[in-house]
C-alpha cells in the first residue's frame, strides 16, 4: 500500500484516499471553438503512457478534497515529489529527464526539468 503526502493537508495519507486523475500540466487549447473535430478529440481522449518518471494529476478524495500533481516513476511505482497545482516540480540531481509541453499551439518545443535529489 502506498502512503501518499499530500501537499495541502502536509501529512501522509493511506492510497485508498487518493484518486488519481491522468497527466499533469496538460494544455487546454487556448480557442477550443476554433479546434477542429480531431484537434479537440486528441486534447479530450488520448493520452500518453509514458514509462519511467511522470507527472500525474491527483485527487485527494476523502481528505481535504483539493487537487495536486505527484511525480512518480510508472516502472517502480516510487512517488519523487507532490506538489501543489500552479506550482512547478522541484529540480532535482540524478533522475531522469521529463519534457513537458509549453503550450497546445508549440507541441515541437518543450521544457526538460531533471527529477531526483535536492540541487
């Protein structure tokens, strides 16, 4: 079982509390009604499955019912960091490297931020 901090009750919590939520940092497209069918679609439905260190969206469900992201790795199933939403992931040395998609419009370009142990 895994216990979970969340990052607005500052305590750990059982995982049965928790629900998780699919991918942080997604970008709403900034016209929706200007999206095409498949454009709105892909935004909606499909979602990546990436292997190794992620950033999840999450629900503290039973507690205090507030949203948050936790990085986590999807291979060893060990949580690196919560946080809360708005902010960014701690940098971190040793840890692999997650590009996270600056805006719906600029999917080529991305931002690398390094998950590990405190810089």
């Amino acid at each position: 079982m895994f216990h979970i901090y969340c990052p607005w009750c500052q305590e750990h919590r059982e995982e049965e509390e928790f629900h998780a939520k699919g991918p942080a940092h997604l970008a709403r497209p900034k016209n929706p009604e200007n999206c095409s069918d498949e454009e709105w679609g892909d935004y909606l439905f499909f979602r990546d499955n990436p292997r190794g260190v992620h950033h999840e969206l999450w629900v503290h469900a039973v507690g205090c019912r507030k949203f948050f992201n936790i990085t986590r790795n999807t291979v060893t199933y060990e949580i690196l960091e919560t946080y809360k939403i708005g902010e960014q992931p701690a940098k971190r040395a040793q840890a692999d490297v997650v590009s996270l998609p600056l805006r719906q419009d600029a999917a080529n370009e991305s931002v690398k931020i390094k998950l590990g142990g405190a810089s």
